[in-house]
C-alpha cells in the first residue's frame, strides 16, 4: 500500500459507509443494522431484512427533542445520548428490550433499557429507503467482496502449488518428514471445489443463511472494501479535475494560477498569457533585419501558436483516453 494511500484511510471518515453491518435477530427474524453516529451532530441508522430497507437521520436537535418526550426524567448530555444508542445497537444486549411496530410504511424499533436505575427508551422511526441506497450500502459492496475472496482464493491455490513444488524439491534432496500424519497430498483445485461442495460442512454453511455474510473477518473486510472505493473514486475525480483544467488552457482559455495581485481578465492577467518571451519594443542584439531574412510577423506567430495548441491538445486527449482505459481495467481487477 501507497504511504499517500495509508495516510489517507487514516483520515477518512466515511460516515454511514465506514461503518459494517452487524446482525441483528428480532422477534425470530433476521435482521442487519447499521448505524453511525456522530456525538457533536447527530445519527444516522439503516435496518433491512433484504426485502427493504428503513433509514433514519437525525440532526442534534431533533435528538434531544426526542429524548425529552420519550423520557422526561432522563438528564444527560447529547454525546451521552447517542453513545448510548451506539451502544445498543452496535451489540445487542441481553439487558436491553427489542421491540419491532410497523406504523403504515414506517418502521418503529423500540429499545428499552435502564441507566442508573432510570428507564431509559428509545425510539428509530424510519422509512423506506432508496434503492440508490440499498445498492451503495449493501448489494454492490457485498458483489466486491465475492470478487475479492475469489481473487484470494485463486492467489492462495497459487500458493499451494509453489509449496508443493518446495516440497517435492526436498524430497528429490533426501528429505523425509518425521510423522506419517504430516504427508500430504499435491494441491488439485478441481478435486478441492468437488470436495466442499459434497461436504456436510457446505451444506451447514448454506443453511445458516445470509446473516452468516457478516462475521467479524467479513466485517472488516466490507470496511476495507468501502475505504478502497471511496479511495478509487478519489483518484478518478482528481484526475477528470486534472484534465479539465490542462484542457482549458491547451484551448487557451482562463487558468486558474495567476500573478499574484492580478484577478481573471485583468490586464496584467491577459498579458502574461499573450505576450511573447522576448518584449516587441526591444528588438535582440545581433539580429538585424536583412533583406534575405525571415521575419515573423504577429499573424504568422499566433497561427503557429494555435497549431501548437492544436497539437498538443490532441496528443493530451489521446493520453487521456489511454489512462482512462487502463483505470477500468485496474479497477476490475482490483477486487
């Protein structure tokens, strides 16, 4: 990893994207969650069953609202608030009631607990989400991490053969292993697929259902999967940024780095991009006009200046549009 890309991913913040789906049982169905919370602004929660998905964002105000109707005795500050929130949802706690109301299209889960001796209740009233959202937050990032656990499983098949071509290679040496139980057999990815798919433990696998998608390792991996998108896309968008603005002034037109002092279309602006390296009101020592000799002419100079421009457009487009090429390509292998 880049140490730019390193430095990076610590200062991301993410909001609902950063955090990972944690499952959820209520009332004898399956559920996911997710919620982000920030304790200076407010939260912002996701629950589906994978038939829809309920949203709610709060701002500060309207949590504290909330809290003062739902518990008029319960005095706390509004970090305290909403790490209580976290809290409870992040884990489901065995202390703490979980109750599902559907009210029309809102979803309501009511939480109940206590804090301090106090009854404490909490109320996410949240509606159907867009699809935008189900797609972003969960359908294409769980796609990227099929690609990405069948990109290790092919690199780790690559690295079983190599340790059976170290192995054989010690014992064409003489080398033997101390315990029968040690041997093994050379590494066939065909028998090793047929092999799961007969075993009772794929079956079990299967059974267990989707929620199983989200154990601690996929956890991490769905975070690392959204950190690395948000990371690609940073990327693409600088450089779309990069070639617009290196268009713009292979075109000629306004740049956005000027003399210090000077604002757009300012004289002094349109002078330093039109006048030439040499001052027309002082002509160059040793460089008299002869009569057999060229002169350039202010016409013939901006034609020429305007086939540059021409040309180096040209050239700068085609550049374009071979990185372009080989970012999708990049992209596609990247997970």
């Amino acid at each position: 990893m880049s140490s730019a890309k390193s430095e990076w991913k610590k200062r991301w913040q993410g909001g609902l994207g950063a955090r990972s789906w944690q499952k959820f049982e209520l009332e004898g169905q399956n559920f996911l969650l997710k919620t982000h919370v920030d304790h200076r602004e407010g939260y912002e929660f996701l629950f589906t069953d994978l038939t829809c998905l309920w949203h709610e964002k709060m701002d500060k105000e309207e949590v504290k609202k909330r809290c003062k109707t739902l518990n008029p005795r319960f005095e706390a500050p509004l970090p305290t608030i909403l790490r209580l929130l976290q809290d409870n949802t992040e884990t489901k706690k065995d202390s703490t009631d979980y109750t599902i109301q559907h009210q029309g299209e809102v979803l309501v889960l009511v939480l109940e607990t206590k804090v301090g001796g106090i009854r404490f209740t909490w109320e996410f009233h949240c509606q159907q989400a867009q699809k935008e959202m189900l797609r972003d937050q969960l359908l294409e990032p769980l796609m990227m991490m099929v690609g990405e656990q069948g990109r290790r499983e092919r690199r780790l098949g690559q690295l079983l053969k190599a340790k059976d071509r170290e192995i054989e290679d010690y014992k064409m040496g003489g080398a033997t292993v101390s315990r029968k139980s040690l041997l093994t057999e050379p590494f066939d990815p065909t028998s090793f697929n047929k092999e799961q798919l007969a075993s009772k433990e794929f079956d079990t696998q299967v059974g267990q259902g989707w929620q199983e998608a989200f154990s601690r390792e996929n956890q991490d991996l769905y975070r690392e999967v959204m950190v690395t998108q948000a990371w690609v896309n940073r990327e693409e968008e600088e450089e779309e940024e990069e070639g617009s603005d290196e268009d713009t002034m292979l075109l000629g037109g306004t740049t956005t780095h000027h003399a210090p002092g000077a604002t757009k279309g300012s004289p002094s602006h349109v002078e330093e991009q039109r006048s030439p390296s040499v001052s027309p009101r002082k002509r160059p020592a040793g460089s008299p006009l002869k009569g057999g000799g060229a002169v350039s002419t202010p016409e013939k100079s901006q034609k020429d200046i305007e086939l540059m421009r021409r040309e180096a457009l040209q050239k700068r487009l085609q550049e374009e549009a071979q990185r372009k090429q080989a970012k999708k390509k990049k992209k596609g292998a990247l997970f």
